[in-house]
C-alpha cells in the first residue's frame, strides 16, 4: 500500500452539509491501474450516521413533495448544467477508482447528464388518467404519490450512470434520497453529489452516506422510515435487500447479475459479430451487467469466427485506462481480479479448453495494478460452471451448436435473463429470437452491451425483481398509484 501519499479525505452529505462519520474512521479507494497511487480516502460510516441521514431525509419530505414535478425537474437541469462544467473531472475520477478507459468514462459522464435532463423533463408529464365512474354522479381519476424516503445502493461499475439513473427518478417524482454508493467508488458520487448541492436542493432531500455495504446498505434495507429500496448489484447481495425490505413491507427494486449470451447464426456478417463480440465482452474490461460471456456460434461458420475472434481480441491494447490508446484497463479491484482468475482456473479444470489469454499481467507497471489478458475458452459445455456463473471479467466462452433450436436453447439455459444478441441476416430468424429469448434487453446484430436511458431496462428471471429502470418505466417504482373517487 502507498505510504506518505497524501490524499484528500472526502465526507458524508447529510442534511445539506458535508460532515465527517462520528467514527473517525476512513476508508482509503485506491486507483486498479496504479495502487501506488489512492485516490482518496472516504468516511468509514456508522448506523448513527445513517441514522441521522434518514432523518434529514424524513424530515425534507413534505416540503420536497409539495413542490410541482416541474419545480423539482428545474433542480435537475441545474444539476446538470454544474455537471457539464465538471465532465473531465468526474470521468477522470471515474476511471482512477474503477479501470474503465477516459472515453469511455467520459460518455458515461455525458449520458448521466442527458439522464438528468431526461428526468427534468418528467416533471412536466402527467401523472394520472381520468377513468370514468359507473356512478355517472362521480368523478373517478387516478393520482402518484412519492413513496416517501428512497434509499439508493449503488454498484461500482457504472458510477455515474446508475447513481443518476436512480437519483434522478427518485427525486422528480417527488421522493428524499439517501445514497449509499460502492466504496470502490465513492469519490465519483462524491462529486456527482456536489453537482446537486451547487443546483441548491433544500437541505435534507440528498444525502450520501460512504462505508461498508454490510453497515449503511444493510441499515438502509432494514431501516423503518425507509419506505423503498432501488439496489443494483451482485444477486447475494440483492436477495438479501429484498428479503430485508419484505419483512417490513418496505418497496424494493433489485437490478441484479447476467450471463449474456450471443447467438452467431450460420449466416451472420462474420466482421460485424466479431467486432461486436469483442466489444460487448472485452469493453469497460468485462465489468457490465450485459457484458457477452457466451459466444453461441453455429457449426458451419464456427472456425472461421473463433480464427478471427482470436486474430482481432490479440490486437487489444492494455494499460493505464487513463493513458491515451488503451483500450482495456485494469480489473476494478484485487477482489475482482481474484474471482476472474478463480473462473479461468475452474474453465480449464472442468475441460473447458484456453485458446488465448487466462494470464494475469505482472510485468513491469502491470505489477502495480490488477491486470488480466483477454480470455477466450472454446470445446464450452453449458453445463460448465464458466458458462452458468457470472464472472464479470473479460472471459468469453465459445459454445459451438448444431441448429437454430438448440442455440436458444442453450442461450436460455441459464438462472439469469438479462440481455442477449444474435447475428443473422434472416428476418424470420432474428424475430423467433426476439420472441423466444428470455431476457429483459434482446439487440439484433448489435452487442448484448448498450442501454438507452430513454427504454425501460431490467432483466427476466434471477436477474431482477421484475420492475424496470429508466425512461417512463421508472415511474412505476419510484411513485405509488391512488384511485380518486368524489361523489358531488
Ligand atoms: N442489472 C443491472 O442493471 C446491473 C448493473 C450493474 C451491475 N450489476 C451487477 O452488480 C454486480 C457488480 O457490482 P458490485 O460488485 O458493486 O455488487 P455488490 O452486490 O457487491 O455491491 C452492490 C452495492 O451493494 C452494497 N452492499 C454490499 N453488501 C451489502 C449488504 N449486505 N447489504 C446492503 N448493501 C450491500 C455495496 O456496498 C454496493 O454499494 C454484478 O453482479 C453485476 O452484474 C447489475
Ligand atoms: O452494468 C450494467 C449497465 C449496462 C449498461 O448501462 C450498458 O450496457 O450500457
């Protein structure tokens, strides 16, 4: 660990002022491309400084929701405009704590922006029906209420877009938040949340709240004055919150693992699979939720797609996601790195057989962070662990089949249902898979990777709790339906 290097030391914002945990301890984030190098260091929190957390949110709520949705929307814009001002810092922090390159945590910046502007814009749009009584004296319309205090855990891999694109939501449609975010990544919601403090919120309706997940997040699940939970996270984890928020009839929304497949059809663009395989499994160094990990590929285009998989996945630059023409970066921490190389060793014990990488990168300045080579496996049963866990890493596993059938099969023989692709110029085909794919976000010869912050996005089976994020649809969890009925 780095001695004598001096970092900043960032607080909890709660009740509209920055203050330090009543632990006096601190948690230091260290930088996976450079461990040499922290990136600063976050407040250790405590259940009192939850405590207090939701309190200041408890008690901003009455003001907070009796403003109109246009009103809360013009806080968002004004968020937003302070985030456009601070784009480069927030991305460059992004990619110090997490790996993921500049340009990629530069559009994520942008798309948390345009996720603020978006949700802005909500405020504006109606928030009921008139529905017309069989009692023709009464008048019968229905209403959305804020469910009251949210309380938002986030994951560490998109660490602007997925704060936002819960915060955001949750504050227009009238809710107070407290935000727990993942330590690996906290500085970048530290400054997500400065962004919100410079539009002027009234004191109490944001507050974050750093530390460990098993003290803050458990104590946000379990909290009484906490009336719902939106998670993004691992599926232990999740599970966990949903039972903890059941128990108390608390509202809970869980956005959980994948095993993304990709079907590569006999009659696929073999360029155009390729490059996208490479970019939906390989990009952000494997670390999305709809990251590719099965490549299911047709028997008579199989060799000629693994041959160039293999040629273009060596031409990969690694390195310094903060250096100019890297295109992968460091896994987002030793934690991680150790899971990955754990799914590389189980592949090639269960007779799963390495065709390129499966090597940790140690030497030179690789040794100062936690690197690993692009992984391919082929001769892939899906029975095998490395094709039914989530390994979140760049590791793909190469399926070869026999028909159309037993492709979807396969992609769909699996707990998780979150995104999928196929490649095929048949529109017959591509629509039987549309159809037949159980998964929350289908793409057609485009990488399982990709959500568009306007489309509702969730999984099917263990992948969710069965709600949906962004667009409209994030209406439905952030707010709770009244039927009116009035009698003259
Ligand atoms: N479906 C989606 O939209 C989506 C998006 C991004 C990531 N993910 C999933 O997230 C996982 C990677 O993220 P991660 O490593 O941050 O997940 P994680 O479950 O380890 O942590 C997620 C959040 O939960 C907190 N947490 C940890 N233990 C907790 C507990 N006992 N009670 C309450 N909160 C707790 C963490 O501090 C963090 O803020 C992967 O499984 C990935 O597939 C899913
Ligand atoms: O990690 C999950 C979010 C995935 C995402 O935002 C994308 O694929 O663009």
């Amino acid at each position: 660990m780095a001695t004598n290097v001096t970092t900043t030391v960032y607080r909890n914002f709660i009740n509209g002022e920055w203050q330090e945990s009543e632990s006096a301890e601190q948690i230091t984030v260290i930088n996976p491309a450079d461990t040499s190098l922290p990136v600063g260091q976050i407040q250790s929190s405590t259940t009192a400084d939850l405590e207090a957390a939701v309190e200041a949110a408890d008690a901003a709520r009455k003001e907070w929701r009796s403003l109109s949705g246009a009103a809360r929307g013009e806080f968002l814009y004004r968020a937003a405009a302070v985030m456009e001002e601070r784009t480069e810092e927030i991305a460059a922090t992004a990619t110090k704590e997490m790996g993921k390159t500049l340009p990629e945590a530069r559009g994520e910046t942008q798309r948390g922006i345009a996720i603020l502007k978006y949700y802005a814009a909500e405020g504006m749009r109606k928030t009921g029906d008139v529905i017309p009584s069989t009692d023709p004296g009464a008048f019968m319309y229905t209403s959305r209420v804020p469910l009251g205090v949210v309380g938002v855990i986030a994951p560490w891999n998109f660490p602007v877009a997925i704060p936002i694109w819960k915060i955001a939501p949750a504050l227009v449609y009238g809710n107070t938040i407290v935000c727990k975010p993942a330590s690996e990544t906290a500085i970048t919601a530290i400054k997500i949340i400065e962004c919100f403090e410079a539009a002027g919120f009234p004191k109490g309706v944001i507050n974050l709240v750093t530390g460990a997940g098993s003290v803050i997040g458990k104590g946000l699940a379990e909290h009484p004055k906490v009336n719902g939970i939106t998670f993004t996270g691992s599926n232990n984890v999740g599970k966990g919150i949903g039972l903890a928020a059941l128990e108390r009839g608390a509202k809970y929304q869980l956005e959980m693992g994948g095993k993304n497949p990709v079907i590569i059809a006999a009659d696929a663009d073999i360029e155009q699979a390729v490059d996208a395989t490479i970019s939906g499994a390989f990009r952000s160094t494997g670390q999305k939720c709809t990251a590719t990990s099965r490549v299911i590929v047709e028997a008579p285009i199989y060799d000629a797609f693994r041959d160039r998989l293999i040629e273009k996945t060596k031409e990969i630059t690694i390195g310094n996601s903060l250096e100019k023409d890297v295109w992968l970066g460091p896994i987002a921490s030793k934690a991680q790195l150790e899971n990955c190389l754990h799914y590389i060793q189980k592949g090639m014990e269960e007779g799963a057989k390495l065709i390129l990488g499966g090597e940790q990168l140690t030497d030179g300045d690789y040794a100062k962070g936690f690197y690993v080579q692009p992984t391919i496996f082929e001769d892939v049963t899906n029975d095998m662990v490395i094709a039914q866990e989530e390994i979140f890493g760049p590791v793909i596993a190469l399926i070869k089949v026999d028909s159309e059938e037993q492709a979807i099969d396969v992609a769909n023989d699996v707990k998780f249902g979150l995104s999928a692709s196929i490649f095929t110029k048949n529109i017959g085909r591509f629509l039987q898979f549309v159809e037949d794919m159980e998964a929350g976000l289908v793409r057609v010869n485009a990488e399982s990777a990709g959500v568009e912050l306007q489309a509702p996005f969730g999984g099917m089976k263990q992948s969710s709790s069965h709600s949906r994020e962004q667009g409209e649809a994030a209406k439905e969890f952030f707010t709770s339906i009244k039927t009116v009925f009035v009698k003259g």
